[in-house]
C-alpha cells in the first residue's frame, strides 16, 4: 500500500474520531481528552507525512524503504482499530441513553441504568483504551522519527497546497481551436473594449450559454476575485456561465452580459466533424456524413449537444448501423437520450480495458472475463502485507481469503487464528471440494478474531453460529446463507455496525430473536429459502419509525415465507431502495398498513417487486389520496392470479413520474389498465411488458401518446382485440413484441408505428397476410421476426421494407415462395 492508498485509510479513521459524540463520551467517563486530541494532531500529521514520503520516493528512488511504508501502514491500521472501537463504544452510550430507535436490548439497558448517576463514572474499559490509544500514538511517533532526517517535514505545507488546489495549470493553451463564432467574437471583443458605461477598475463580462461558473455564492465570488484587484485598472475577465443570475453576482453592472446563441447550420456542422471525424472529414464516406447532417440537424444548434454526440459516433467508428440507430433516434439532445448513451459509453469503457489488458477473456471463454495477469501482479503488489498469504504468514495481515474445502487443512494448519488483527474472512465457496472445517475448529479459528468487519461462514454445514461471534463489536458484513443454522443467537443483536445479514437458503431457521429490531444500522437483510415463522419481529422494529429514524435498510428481500399472512408496515422505512417480496402465498391484501403512517411511503423505493403471490386479490388503500413511491423507477407484478383491481394499486391512483419499466405477468383476474394509473409516467416510462393476462380487453388509450416509451411487449393476452386508437402515431417506439395474442387486429388504414427499429409478430392469428401489416412505411426497421402466418402463401420483394437487415420467419405452414415468382 502506498502513501495515498494508507491516507485514504487515516480518513475514513479520523471521520470516527473527531465527531462532537466523541468528545461528550471522553467527558462522561472521564477518558484523557488529552490524549484524544494528540491523536487526532498525530493522525493528521502522518497522513500527510505518508504522502508526502510518496512523493521524495518517486522522485528519489529507494529514499525511503519499503520497510517504513509497511511499518506506517500498519501503524495506521491499528489506529484504525482503536478508533472503531471508540466509535463503537460511542454508540453503546447513545443507545444506553435511549436514542437508539429499536426497543429490544438497549431499552433493556436504559432502564438498568434509570437512577444511576452515570454523569462522570469510570467507563469500564478507561484503562484499556487509555493504553491502546498511548500505544498508538508511541508507534506513529516512531514512524515519523524514522524519516526526520529526511527533511519531510519542509514538504508539508507544499503537500497540502498541492491536496487542496491540485497540480499547476497554466492559461497558456496552443490547442484551442473555436469552430464558427465569428459574429460572437467581433460583439464580445467591443465589450471588453466597451468604455460607454461607468468603468470599473475591474470589469467582468459574463457570456450566458456555456457552463463554467455555477456559483452565486457571492462570498466565494469575492475570493476568486481578490486577487485580481492588485493588477491593472479597468482591467477585463470573461466568465462563461449557463445561468443568467450569475451575471448580478459577479459584475455591478446591470445586464452587463451576451448572451450567445445557438450555432448555425454550417458552424453545427463544421464543429461536428472536427469531433466524430478528427482526422477530417475528407476521408470519411459519403454515407456517414449524410447521416452525421442528418443528427446535427437535431441538435439544434447547441454545441454540448454536437460534442457529446459527434464524440459518441466517433466511438462508433465506421459502423453505419450505429449511426442510422441514433439518427433515427426522435430526442438525441434530451436528457433522457443523454441516459441511454451512457450504457453505450459504459461498452466502449469495457473495450477500451479490453484493449488494453486491463481485462482478458477467461479460459472459459464469453461472456467471462478476468483481470489480466499484469493487473492481477500489480494488486498483490500493492496490497502486499494487508492479504494473508498462506505462504508467507504475516500476523499484521488484514484480510484473509481462501478457497472452502481446498485451502482449509492448509488453513488449520498454519494457525492462522494467531493472526488476531483480521479484519475480512472471507472463504470463497468451491462445491467441487469437500468442506472440513466443522462447527468446533470454526469456533476455535474464529475465537481470536474480535476485529472482524467482514465474516463469511457461506456453505458451511454449521448448525449454531460460533459464540466468538457475539464478541465482534466492530462487524459490519455477516454472510450465513446456506448453512444449517437454526436459531440466531440473543447477543447477535448487540452488533450494532452490522449493516449486511445474508441469512437465504438457511431452510432451517425458523425464527429471528426478538432483539434484532436493535440493529439499527442494518441496510441489507435477506431471508430468502427460509422457514422463518416470526418475521413480524421486523414490524415491532418499523412501527412508529418517522423518516428522521436511523433505521438504514436499504434493501429487503422477503422469499418463500410461505406462513406470512401479513406485512409489517414497510412503507416506514426511510432508506429502503429495493423491495422484493416472492412466494408469500398466504398473503391476501396489501392495505394501507403496508404503507405505515408515513405521509409519504416509500421515499426512495426505485425497484418494487411482487411475485408468486397466489392469494394476493386486493392492493388498495382507502381514502388514497396521498402520494407515495415519489421515487419508483421499476415495478414487477409477477405471477398474482387472484389481483384484479390494478387502478388501485398505489396511494395516489398512478403510477409516479420517475417510473421507467413496468411488468405485469400472469394476473389472470386483469381486465384493464386505466389511463389514471400511467397517467404520470408519460414522459418517464421506457419499457412496458404485459404477459399471461387472458382477461385483459383494454390497454390505456393514452398509450399512443407517451414520449418515452420505447420497448412494449405483449403475449399471451387472449382477450386483446386492438392496440389504443392512434397508436400508429407512438413516435418513440423502437421495440415491438405481439405474441400469441389471438384476437388482436392491426388495422390496415393504421398499421405500425413507423420509427420501429425491432418488430416481432408471433401467432397473432387475426393478422392473416403478412401483406396486410402495411410494412413497407417502417423505413428505419433493422430487425423483423414473424411467426405462424397460415393465410401467407408468399413473401414479395415488395412486402417488406429494405431497412430490414435481419428477418427471421416460423411456422408459415402455406408458404409457396419467398420472392413472389
């Protein structure tokens, strides 16, 4: 690990140690506060000792030995430990106090405590964590003593200029080039020349159209200009900003500014193809740069809107079917296209790591890829020392990762329980190997190990989780999944970092301690393939909680509970982003207690998923007229046969307007979609997939008009007769998938909506000929499927349209010819 890499590590320990909790808890049980603040002075001087040491090694090859940095890594280590453990002993305060939100444990201990003047007691662990910290601040005081003749001391304050304001730039720039702009320049120029209104000694022009300074904070504004004052008078700056309130804070004359304009056709151009053909245009074909008029046509003249596209095509190289893809695209420059593009960026992002052997192929070949042997190399390198290497046993390792079974006599072997300042145990699961650590060697591996942030016992077939592991204050990831445990031990639940419990595939556990609402940290719990009985512990945990409650959980994974007749009040939870609730058959209704009494559930819920729920018939809420999911950007209702009033499904009667997918398959009782439930998400929902729904006779009418829809799939719907009225004219859709839909007419005077990129047909026998469909007019089609068309005697050149570039036909029992002769 290097200087930087071990600063990273100071900080995250300081931001432990110098919160104001911090100093009460030192107060309260008379601990040296002295000693706190040396240690936050020495903490700080050794971060920046560290990189300051880097930087002489960089420069001075071999100056400082790889000794010292191992010796000052692992120093900051244990201070790390010290600090967590303060911070943990901070928290046991607080909730002893009563703050804490959960009502198991810690009311327990609040009410032990009730009477007891703990104003200025002796805590119970003073002496020890006096001695520890002592301890640590002797050994940072002996890695700086270890370097003084070094001088680094003198490179301090230079270090934490350079931290602060970065590398030296220079205003000098020999590569600007400006596309255009003529007429903007020759008016820009007369304003800085512009002496017609009372002069300043310092004169700001502000250009109102490119982002640069965002700022109105007008005490940050006199601090960048301050130093300009001393130059010469009547004196010029140019800012460049998006927002014309800017303008008032940086100049003290009114409507002092230009505001530049969109760029015109031919200066749009020139500026495109400096940026997707930087060689120059002359080599490029005649095709791309049709295409590439054709998008900058739809840029309207805004040159970020040209840049980031032309830089996008250009990533595409030559491939025409990219760019026909994004000129047909109807909204290149809004924000909802700037999204999509970022996938394609994230592609080029994995190629280019390709390309350059960050990555390689797998010996198992695609889609599997691994760090490439040079990358994998220089990881060991520098986690040198932190990793255990069974090879090598260092006692001031960290983190420790073996394979199950094949690693684990060697493991046994070696002692490595001596390793007491472990922080990751994290054993990767091999079913090929036989597993043979069992319940007693793991409770004696694990007895040492009081220092755990990461504890993985996956796979192994322990029925009782070791008692060491209630010792582990500090944990904050515990992964059981898949083992044969069959109760949660009580003091499990006094681990109050744990911010990830794995509890899936542990069939045998059939209940969760009372107390566990007391981990109010916990962000992750999953108890999917349980037999869990009592889950409505986690409701006494959520009642009553407001938004301002600690409670963290972000994602809650509900699986297979197949005795669950009710939902606590989840809606309560003011963190949770996922919620997946799966083969709860025994539930009926989800009312307004699923909601809780928060006035707005489910703040920040983006993915809501409700699956295999056979006796699910009602999910209403009476009176319904409060809002809720202001945040859900995905929603799947899979597999509720008995759901049959959909309008009713949230607070507010729609949908929100963040939503982007919605799924509805296999709701048998579904008859219709009202226009009120997707009301909202006209402007935000991308993809819509109905399935399995044999009942449903209507789609929403408003459909046709949404202006973000792009994929609609749509199979197995019995009773559909026809698609919304004007559907033809849905100018955002690319992607269309009919199958097995059998009363479902397209009628020929409409047809399909004409800016279909993909279009897949299947056993829609209503359809008959394929000559019908009225396919010709789709003019940007790549990709065209049809199956089972058993009126279709021939296919002729003249049917189909000559975009296609991939058509796959099935099932066409009479078909004669493909060419019509």
């Amino acid at each position: 690990m290097t200087g930087p890499e071990v600063a990273a590590v100071v900080s995250g320990a300081s931001k432990v140690l110098f919160t104001q909790g911090a100093y009460d808890f030192f107060f309260k049980w008379k601990l040296d506060e002295m000693l706190l603040n040396k240690l936050k002075a020495l903490v700080n001087s050794t971060k920046t000792l560290l990189t300051v040491a880097e930087m002489r090694r960089q420069i001075q090859e071999n100056s400082i030995s790889d000794e010292w940095f191992k010796r000052a890594r692992f120093a900051i280590c244990d201070a790390d430990d010290v600090l967590d453990k303060i911070f943990t002993d901070v928290q046991n305060e607080e909730y002893r106090a009563g703050d804490s939100p959960g009502i198991g444990y810690a009311v327990k201990e609040k009410l032990r405590y009730k009477g007891k003047d703990v104003g200025r007691s002796l805590h119970p662990f003073k002496k020890t964590r006096e001695v520890e910290m002592n301890e640590i601040i002797k050994k940072l005081e002996s890695v700086a003593s270890e370097v003084s003749h070094l001088g680094l001391d003198s490179n301090v304050e230079l270090a934490g200029i350079r931290k602060i304001r970065g590398e030296a730039t220079s205003s000098v720039n020999d590569t600007i080039t400006i596309c255009g702009r003529s007429e903007d320049k020759k008016i820009i120029m007369k304003l800085v020349e512009s002496k017609d209104v009372a002069d300043d000694p310092l004169r700001v022009i502000t250009i109102v159209g490119l982002p640069d300074i965002s700022s109105k904070d007008t005490r940050k504004w006199d601090e960048l200009r301050t130093p300009f004052l001393v130059g010469k008078s009547k004196s010029r700056i140019i800012i460049t900003t998006h927002s014309k309130d800017v303008t008032e804070t940086v100049t003290s004359v009114r409507d002092y500014y230009y505001p530049l304009n969109v760029m015109s056709e031919d200066e749009s151009l020139l500026l495109f193809e400096s940026v997707a053909f930087p060689g120059g245009s002359e080599a490029a074909s005649p095709a791309l740069k049709e295409i590439g008029r054709g998008i900058v046509g739809k840029c309207k003249g805004l040159p970020l809107a040209i840049k980031m596209i032309g830089r996008l095509l250009f990533s595409y190289r030559n491939d025409v079917t990219e760019w026909k893809r994004l000129l047909n695209s109807e909204r290149v420059s809004s924000k909802q296209r700037l999204k999509e593009q970022y996938e394609d960026v994230s592609r080029r992002y994995f190629t280019h790591l390709l390309l350059n052997f960050f990555i390689q192929e797998s010996s198992r070949g695609k889609p599997w890829y691994v760090l490439h042997d040079l990358v994998h190399d220089l990881a060991e390198y520098v986690s040198r020392g932190l990793c255990v290497d069974l090879h090598d046993i260092n006692l001031q390792s960290r983190h420790l990762c073996y394979i199950q079974g094949k690693d684990e006599m060697l493991l046994n072997k070696l002692k490595v329980q001596k390793i007491t300042c472990l922080h990751t145990f994290l054993p990767l699961v091999h079913w090929r190997h036989g597993l043979y650590l069992d319940n007693k060697i793991l409770s004696d591996m694990l007895s040492n190990f009081k220092l755990l942030r990461v504890l993985s016992l996956k796979g192994y077939q322990i029925s009782v989780l070791p008692d060491s592991v209630r010792d582990m204050k500090l944990l904050r990831y515990m992964n059981i999944s898949w083992t044969d445990i069959e109760c949660l031990p009580l003091r499990i639940c006094r681990l109050y970092n744990l911010e990830f419990l794995n509890l899936s595939g542990c069939v045998r556990l059939k209940r969760l301690p009372a107390d566990i609402v007391d981990l109010v940290k916990l962000r992750y719990l999953n108890v999917d393939h349980t037999s869990l009985q009592n889950i409505m512990v986690v409701s006494t945990w959520i009642v009553g909680m407001t938004p301002s409650s600690n409670i963290l959980l972000r994602s809650l994974c509900i699986y297979n509970c197949l005795n669950l007749e009710t939902l606590p009040p989840l809606g309560n939870l003011p963190a949770l982003m996922n919620l997946t609730i799966v083969g709860s058959h025994c539930i009926k209704s989800l009312r307004r207690e699923f909601c809780g009494d928060n006035g707005n559930p489910f703040p920040v819920l983006e993915l809501l998923k409700i699956q295999v729920m056979e006796m699910l018939d009602t999910w209403s809420f009476s009176g319904g007229d409060e809002g809720g999911f202001p945040s859900l950007k995905e929603l799947q209702i899979i597999s509720c046969p008995m759901l049959r009033n959909m309008p009713f499904c949230f607070p507010s009667l729609t949908l929100p307007p963040t939503l982007h997918s919605l799924k509805i398959i296999f709701c048998k009782g579904l008859k219709t979609i009202s226009d009120e439930f997707l009301g909202k998400c006209s402007d935000s929902l991308r993809e819509l997939t109905i399935g399995q729904c044999p009942d449903l006779v209507r789609l929403p009418r408003s459909l046709s008009t949404f202006q973000s829809i792009q994929k609609l799939h749509l199979s197995y719907c019995d009773a559909l007769e026809s698609l919304p009225d004007m559907f033809h004219k849905a100018t955002s859709l690319r992607t269309l998938l009919l199958s097995d839909c059998p009363k479902l007419v397209i009628l020929e005077e409409c047809g399909f909506p004409t800016a279909l990129t993909h279009l897949t047909v299947r056993n829609c026998l209503k359809m008959k000929a394929v000559s019908n469909l009225r396919l010709t007019k789709l003019t940007s089609l790549i990709h065209l499927e049809l199956e089972g068309s058993p009126e279709t005697l021939k296919l002729e050149a003249g049917c189909l349209p000559v975009s296609v570039e991939e058509l796959r036909i099935r099932n066409f029992n009479h078909l004669k010819s493909l060419s019509g002769t």
